[in-house]
C-alpha cells in the first residue's frame, strides 16, 4: 500500500486588524492577508521545503492561506490547488461571528468541551471530529493526484484535528503519512 508524504503547513501570520477595522463579519472575516511577517514565513518555508521534492501544493481557500500558498508556489514552481475541505475551523455555522473577538470566544467554548459537542447538545461550532473527516476526504483526493510529497497550506486547527499537534506556530508545518484505506 502507497503512503504520501504529506506537510501540512499552518499559513503565515494573518492581518486581522484589517478585518475587524472594517468591521467584515462571517465569511467576510476570512479575507485577512498575510502581514509582512506572514510573507516571510512564507518565504522561509519555502526555502525550508525546497528539497524535499514536493509535485503538488493544495490550499485552503481563505485569503491568508492562499497568499501563503501563493508565495511557496511560486518559489518551488508549483502550481496551486485549492480545496474548500482543507478550510478553517467554522467558529459558528450560521456565519454570524463578528471579527477575530467572536472566533476567540467560540473557540473557548471549544476548547471547554474538548473540540466535541456536549452528549445530545449541538453548539453552533464545527466539532473536531467534522473537521478531520473533511480533511482526510480532501487529502485522500490529492493524494491519488500525485506520486511526490505534497504540501497542504491549511489552519492550525485542520493541523490539530488530522495530527494531534496543538502548537502549530504560524509558517510551520507538520509531517503527515497518508495511507489510504483498503
């Protein structure tokens, strides 16, 4: 059975003070560019992974990640996928949150119940285990795409949810062997 080596990479350090001082609420929060340290990291990232001899590069779709991936494919000349599985953590299903305050408060709550709903008690945030399941559908369709290590640009907590890591610094990455089910 094939395994592909898989670097989930957490995008660069995101602008949010651009968002919330325009007061973009929802989805609309998620277009927050990189700031130039993010820019940064994608560059060293870049430089970090450049031997490793990576054929495809997947991101998700939110601004900050594919600026990000936009920066190490162009420096490894690699085009880019994008992949809406291999999105952020939804802080509340009806795309009401207001700002980066809203999302940290969920993400309280989150981390209060362990990244799981409550026996019989839906919250309005995606549960870990919703995250990992979309996850590993979408690197299960970009692994049978290729025969090198691929580079996935995603969110610390798609990292979390596929891997365990919780530390996942912005520009980091994390190694992941994908093996598909037979």
């Amino acid at each position: 059975m094939p395994v592909t080596q898989i670097y989930l990479v957490r995008h660069g350090e995101p602008d949010y003070a651009r968002i919330d001082g325009q007061g973009l609420r929802g989805a609309a929060a998620d277009s927050a560019p990189l700031t130039p340290d993010g820019v940064r990291q994608a560059e060293e990232l870049a430089d970090l992974l450049g031997g490793i001899g990576a054929t495809y590069l997947v991101s998700s779709p939110f601004t900050r990640a594919l600026q990000f991936a936009a920066i190490v494919g162009h420096r490894l000349a690699l085009g880019v996928r994008v992949d809406h599985d291999l999105r952020d953590w939804l802080p509340d299903h009806s795309g009401s949150w207001r700002g980066h305050a809203d999302v940290l408060a969920a993400k309280a709550e989150f981390e209060a119940y362990g990244g799981e709903w409550p026996d019989g008690i839906r919250r309005p945030w995606e549960p870990l285990s919703k995250v990992r399941e979309r996850a590993e559908t979408a690197l299960a369709r970009h692994a049978a795409g290729t025969d090198g290590p691929v580079l996935a640009v995603t969110h610390a907590t798609v990292i979390r949810a596929l891997t365990g890591e919780t530390g996942t610094a912005h520009g980091a990455h994390e190694y992941y062997r994908y093996a598909p089910a037979v």
